[in-house]
C-alpha cells in the first residue's frame, strides 16, 4: 500500500472510488470558505456534513439543520476549494421521504452550491435512493453504522455492530448502499471486526469515523480535531491542537491592551502622512 504525499491533481468522486485498498483517504469537514482553503491542499475529500447544526449553530442534534444551511455553507466551503472533493451533507427530512424528493432537494445543492456529490444517511431502507441519485447524475457517499440522524430511534449516539445482529446489519447496509452505486461509504461508531468485515466485503472504499483503522480512509470533524469544538471529546478523536486555549488566550492579550490604551498602536492608525492626495502642480504647471 502506498502514502502518497498529497499532490495537487484535482480529486472527484470517481477518483476516489478507485482508491479501494490504495492511499488512504484524508478525509475532514469545512463548513466555511476559509476552512475550506486552509484544508483543500491537505484533504482528499472536504464534507459539509450536517454535524455543523451542533458545531456552528449549537443544536443538539443534526436534525434542525435545514437545506438553506447546507447549501449557503456548501457554497461556501466550494469557493474555497480548487482541488479536494466537496461533498455536501442531504439535512433530516429532504431526502427520507422519495427517491423523486431526494432528487429534487440533491439537484437543488449541486446546482446552487457547485459541490462533486451528496452524501445520505441510512442503509438498505436507502438503497433504491442511492440508485436514483446516482443513475441520474448525482454522486452519492453513503453513511452506515451510527447515523445522527436517527437518533431518537437508536436511543441516544451509541456505537453500531456490537451484537452480532447489529453487525449483520451494518454488513448488509453495506452491500446494499455499494451495490446501489455509491462511490464511498461513511461508516461512523462500529468496532475493529465489524469495520474489517464490511471494507473486505464491498468494491468501494470505506471512510471510517469511530470505525478503526480497518476502513479505508478517515473523517474527522476538524473542529474536535483542532479543539474548536465543545468540552466533550469523543473517545475516537484525536486532538492535534488545542486551539480554543489559542484563541481565549489572544482574546485576552487583546482585552488587555484595550484596557490599558496599548492597542490600537500608532502602526495601527492612519495618518495624515498617509492619506493619498493628489500632488500640488508646480509653478511651471500652474502658468
Ligand atoms: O455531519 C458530519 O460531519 C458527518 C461526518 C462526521 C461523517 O456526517
């Protein structure tokens, strides 16, 4: 297996289906234009993912989250990417209903935020979807084990696959989600064997999150990731910076200066010396 070191050839959907047992996918969110730029060299693929209802907006679950939010941040996230894949997140209740509904409402973000594909929550109950999307045009990354969405139906954000009914189910969501057509499948909260069984099983790469190193790329919310997010750290993130410390701690250095008049400094100020005008004619001009 190779580490290819990240190189600047522009990543699609299709592109990364071939990447079954090859690189790893690098795979993290953005939900802003910024975000994204700073990530796009580094990532292979960039995932407006609906957890942005909990990260930005503070809900305590995806489901609030409407198609308007998905698609002002997954334009935004787009304008700030030239060469990761962008896959946009299909917000609860705009896709559930029909194949024909999560058509219209998946054409509505690829026309309006320009993003490489959707991704859908949901397994065998979602295949015929999956199929619909993706026989018309629409790259579809899937989203297996622990769905956010259903949360008040699995009773709370608990892992998938631990009984051996469980993890049935998450093999044949598996199956049944590639065999539709989907170019990857997110699989997010299960173990080690249940992870290993369902990347052997299926011809399209896995993305794993809280699904061990068997899967055949990662995600990670860059927020947990970078210590943007709330207190609470979930026992499958791993923090590489601490940056609300960093951010608390510039605030008040700035809060301070403020206090004591040190900021703003005279670098800080305009000047008359530096306001532009246009020069004086010279006496030879004025005559
Ligand atoms: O919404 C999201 O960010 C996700 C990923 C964490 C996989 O679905």
């Amino acid at each position: 297996m190779s580490v290819a070191a990240p190189d600047s050839k522009k990543r699609t959907p299709a592109e990364l289906a071939r990447r079954k047992s090859g690189a790893p996918i690098v795979a993290l969110t953005a939900y802003s234009a910024a975000m994204a730029r700073t990530l796009d060299p580094i990532a292979d693929l960039l995932l407006v993912g609906d957890s942005l209802g909990m990260v930005v907006y503070g809900f305590d679950s995806t489901l609030p989250v409407t198609l308007e939010m998905m698609i002002a941040h997954g334009a935004a996230a787009v304008r700030g990417a030239t060469r990761a894949c962008v896959i946009v997140d299909m917000p609860f209740g705009t896709y559930q209903e029909s194949p024909a509904q999560a058509f219209k409402n998946a054409a509505r973000i690829m026309a309006e935020t320009g993003c490489a594909g959707i991704k859908i929550e949901g397994g065998e109950a979602m295949a015929d979807t999956v199929r619909f999307l993706v026989e018309r045009g629409i790259p579809v990354l899937g989203h297996i084990g622990l769905q956010p969405q259903s949360v008040n139906v699995i009773g709370g954000f608990r892992a998938q696959g631990r009984n051996e009914a469980e993890a049935d189910r998450v093999m044949a969501d598996a199956r049944a989600i590639a065999k539709a057509g989907a170019f990857a499948i997110v699989i997010e909260g299960t173990n080690e064997p249940v992870a290993r069984r369902v990347t052997e099983a299926i011809p399209v790469p896995t993305i794993g999150i809280g699904a061990s190193p068997a899967c055949d790329g990662q995600i990670l919310v860059t927020e947990d990731l970078v210590g943007l997010s709330d207190g609470h750290k979930p026992r499958f993130v791993k923090r590489y910076a601490e940056l609300n410390q960093a951010v608390a701690a510039a605030a008040a250095a700035y809060a301070e200066d403020v206090r004591t008049r040190a900021f703003p400094g005279p670098e800080h100020c305009y000047g008359p010396s530096t306001i532009e005008r246009s020069p004086k004619p010279t006496a030879s001009q004025r005559r």
